[in-house]
C-alpha cells in the first residue's frame, strides 16, 4: 500500500502560508548610510562651536539631513534623532535672540515620531531652557506633531498646572495633533482639558469685592489673563479630537455630561 503524504493541519498550513506571504511582501530597509557618521560628527563640531558663528551652517546641514527621514534605515533615523536632541544639550545655550538653531532643530525632530517625541521632550524638561518660554511654547508645538503617544501625558499636565499661560496655550493646542489617538485615552484628555476650562471659569467669573478695604484677590484677574491665552487654543484642539463644534465652556460642560462615552464621527474605535 502506498503511503500517503502528512498533511499539516489546516490551520497550521493557513498560519505557513501567511507568514510565507508577509515576509516575501516586507519591503527591505534602506541601506545604512555610510556618510551619516562624519556628517553627524560635522554637526556636533558646528554646534560646539564657542562663538556661536557656525548655528546657520548647522541648520543647513540639520535640514539637508531631514530631507527623507521616511526613506531612511531604521538604524540611521535612530542615530540622527539622537544626534538633534543632542543639539539642545551640546555648546554653549543659545540665548533667546539666538534661539533659531533650537527651533529648527524642534521642527525637524517633529518629523520622527516617537524617537523625535522623546528627544523633544528631554529638550522641553531641560533646565537650561526654562527661562526661554518662547522657545519652550515653540519645542511643546514640535511635541505634539511627533504625535507619540508616550507624551500626552506630558502635554496634558503642562496644559492644565504650567503656571505659564504660554506654555499652557501651546500645550493644549499641541494635544490637537492625537486625534488618533485611543478613544479612552481622547476622552480622559478632553475631560480633563473642560474640567480645568471649568475651573478657570468658574473664578474668573468670581464678582470683584465692592469692600474697598478687603483684601485684594488676584485669582479671578489671574483666571481672565490665563483664558485670554489658552480658549481659542484648546476649543480648536477639543473640536478636533472630539468632533463637536461648541465654541463656549458651558457648551462644552453640557455637551459632555451629556455624551460622557462620546465617539467622534465615523470613528469605530
């Protein structure tokens, strides 16, 4: 009697089959850049540079470098993200009036997603550019274009507890970027961003002491300033993660009590 060949059961034969067609059909990486090493040597040297005199040539080169980040090896993008956050930490801190080096730095590291993201946000926590709040409004809005989920967080507290109006406008417009981000993870965010909105209204429109001899209260003045700053930014970031159009807090606030499970539309997530 002839024997018959085994045959692999269905489902396995099925699991051999795909894999087959996904690894014949994964497209092969980039080549590794062999110039990428001096070039990233080059711009380390331009950045170090004492005078400061070199920081246009370096934006240059940062930019010539950024061209194609997409079409890169895997392994170059790594190294070139590293090497941008380095810019931030490497020389002498380049003060507000010489700030540009940084700020097209931020920019092209938006361009990295999660590898960018991270290297942003080491930049953003970096003591030596605390007092630079244009710049750091300017790294928090590169923040939000790497669109990396590890950095909402981030985003989200410095929206809602910065003590700078500044930083929170440019945090909360930065949150607009996610709007794919997780559903449970939109919609905590959107709470939390109407809940602090909330607060802010309800002392700025705290009624002024008519007792001359009372004590002055600067928080309701505090709030006006702080809304002044932030409204416009975060109502177009909860139109956009949300996809209601409310214009107004109380609006916001009945619109959420009233959908607390809300789906953005044609979102299935």
């Amino acid at each position: 009697m002839t024997p018959q060949p085994t045959r692999a059961p269905g489902g396995l034969a099925i699991a051999l089959c795909m894999a087959a067609l996904a690894t014949a059909q994964a497209p092969t990486p980039p080549p590794v850049d062999p110039a990428l090493p001096d070039q990233l040597k080059e711009l380390k040297a331009l950045v170090s540079d004492t005078k400061m005199a070199n920081d246009f040539q370096a934006i240059g080169l940062i930019q010539k470098l950024t061209q194609d980040v997409d079409h890169r090896n895997p392994k170059d993008r790594d190294r070139l993200a590293k090497a941008l956050g380095d810019v931030f930490r490497t020389g002498k801190a380049r003060p507000p009036e010489k700030d540009i080096l940084y700020r097209e730095t931020a920019d092209a590291l938006a361009k990295f997603g999660a590898d960018g993201g991270k290297e942003l946000a080491k930049a953003v926590e970096d003591k030596r550019h605390q007092d630079n709040l244009p710049l750091l409004a300017h790294l928090l809005l590169a923040l939000g274009r790497t669109k990396d989920e590890k950095q909402v967080d981030l985003l989200t507290d410095t929206a809602v507890r910065s003590p700078h109006d500044e930083l929170r406008a440019a945090a909360g417009e930065a949150l607009g970027n996610y709007t794919e981000l997780d559903l449970k993870l939109r919609r905590s965010t959107v709470k939390t961003l109407i809940r602090e909105w909330g607060a802010l209204h309800q002392l700025a429109t705290t009624a002024d002491p008519t007792d001359p001899n009372a004590p002055i209260d600067m928080g309701p003045q505090n709030a006006r300033r702080t809304l002044r700053a932030i409204e416009g930014k975060w109502n177009s970031t909860l139109q956009k993660l949300t996809g209601a159009s409310h214009s107004q807090f109380t609006d916001w606030q009945h619109w959420l009590n009233k959908n607390p499970n809300w789906t953005p539309p044609g979102d299935g997530k």
